[in-house]
C-alpha cells in the first residue's frame, strides 16, 4: 500500500520513532504530527490525553494513513486502547515493544523505567513486565521535567546533568541493569543518562523495537509499500522551534518538509 504510516506525539520526542521506521523501512512512507501547542501530555488526565489523541488521530486517518504510531509514552499508556477501538486503521503504541526489549536486556531482573508523571502513574510498564514475567523487579521514576529541558534543545547542559543526577539518586548501589526510557524524548539524553548512571547500565529505547513490530504487523497484512523510496513530512500544531533544528540534525531528519496544522476538534 501506497499510503503513508502517520505517528504522532505531544511533541517532538516521537521523532526518534521516526528515525528508527526510516531505518527500518525505507520504503515506507511516513507523515508525522507533534502536537507541540499542548506539549507535554504527562501531566494532564487520561480523559484529556484521550480527546488530544482522538483529535489527532482522525486528522491523520482522513489524511490516508493506513497506520497510526502513537510515539508517545503517555498516550501510549492512556489512550491506545481507546484509538483502538474508534479507529478503521491499525494502531501501534510504544509500550508493549518497550517492555519486551526490557525482558531481553535484563539480567538481575530488577529493571527500572523513567517517564513522564503520567506514564508512570498508569502503571503500564509495571503491569507489563509482570505479565511477562512475574518474578521482575521494577523500579519506576518520574521524571516531569526532562521533556521541557529536551524540547529546549538542553540534551548537553549542566543544568540537565542536574536533573537527571536528583532523579536518579535512588538508582545507585541496587543491581538495576537495565533502564527503560519511559517517553520518546529520552533516548535524545541518553548520553547524560550514561554520565548519570555509568557505561554499563542498558538504555532500553522503545522506538526500535516498535519499528520492528511495525514492520511485522505491516508484512503480514500485506500492507507494506511498493519498492521504492518512501518519503518524509513532519507536522506540528505549533512552530518547535530551535529543538527541530538540534533534533533533526541528531536524528537525520533535518531535510525533511515541515508545516503548521490545525487540529479540529472533536465534533467538528
């Protein structure tokens, strides 16, 4: 199918998902939509995080996605099963490819996972990593303000360092080996993560794993794009500023064409 896979985020976190399904699939076409006039999602309600993600979501489908990526922890968390159930198309989230990369990192079985308030107040990685494996120790952190500091472009900053050493105090002298990252901004730090925890600790980064799975669910519905090259266009709901510049550059996506869109509201 010609039609192009949409993802969305509340910001401009979900573009490492993108990144990882050009590298995955690169005849694939992918459209992308950051809501960054309601950034972040972590704070707000599951009802709210529903309605934003709905509102997305019908916009990208009546655009002709014939997937939606939700590259967003905290939708991910609070609103896929809802897509799931009002959308026509399939609808893929970050969580579930998370948590099996974190099952196959682990060796102590202790694992901890960072994330926005919400994420982490949903339980949803919890709830995942102890169905699959009962005896799984977890350790789960919110972060809330690592997403203002990454969507400020700060991934190399003493004031970030800071952070992230305060939020992950609890972490040192336990045999935590691996540590998921809980929201798709994350994976940008991940080298002040390694300065916070040392080298030896794994960086669980969902948004390779969710290509995979992307790819898998796309091969055996028979709904993958014709060879070719596919193409890229990134959306936002408000001007991202200097963070897609940085971004762009770090994750290679800094050529692609860019626009403002109007997100209609439900019922409109």
């Amino acid at each position: 199918m010609k039609a192009p896979i949409a993802v969305f985020d509340s910001g401009i976190g979900g573009l490492t998902v993108v990144g990882a399904l050009r590298r995955e699939l690169p005849g694939e076409s992918v459209v992308y939509l950051g809501d960054t006039a309601r950034v972040p999602y972590g704070g707000k309600s599951q009802k709210t995080i529903e309605r934003y993600s709905e509102e997305i979501a019908r916009l990208l489908v009546s655009e002709g996605a014939k997937m939606v990526v939700v590259a967003c922890n905290t939708a991910s968390a609070l609103a896929l099963d809802h897509l799931r159930r009002i959308l026509p198309v399939p609808v893929e989230g970050v969580i579930e490819p998370g948590v099996q990369a974190a099952l196959a990192a682990t060796r102590t079985g202790h694992v901890a996972v960072i994330g926005t308030k919400a994420t982490i107040g949903s339980g949803a990685y919890e709830r995942g990593l102890r169905a699959a494996r009962p005896d799984i120790r977890v350790t789960a952190i919110a972060c809330p303000l690592l997403v203002p500091l990454i969507e400020e472009g700060m991934f190399d900053d003493e004031v970030t360092d800071a952070v992230l050493r305060r939020y992950l105090s609890p972490l040192h002298g336990t045999d935590v080996d691996a540590i998921v990252l809980g929201c798709t901004h994350y994976p940008l730090l991940a080298p002040a993560i390694k300065r916070a925890l040392g080298p030896d600790i794994a960086l669980v980064d969902s948004a390779a794993n969710c290509a995979t799975v992307v790819a898998s669910h796309l091969s055996a519905q028979g709904m993958l794009a014709p060879a070719g090259a596919g193409s890229l266009a990134l959306g936002f709901t408000d001007p991202p500023a200097r963070f897609l510049e940085v971004a762009g550059r770090v994750l290679g996506l800094a050529t692609a064409p860019t626009e403002l869109k109007v997100v209609p509201p439900l019922g409109v």
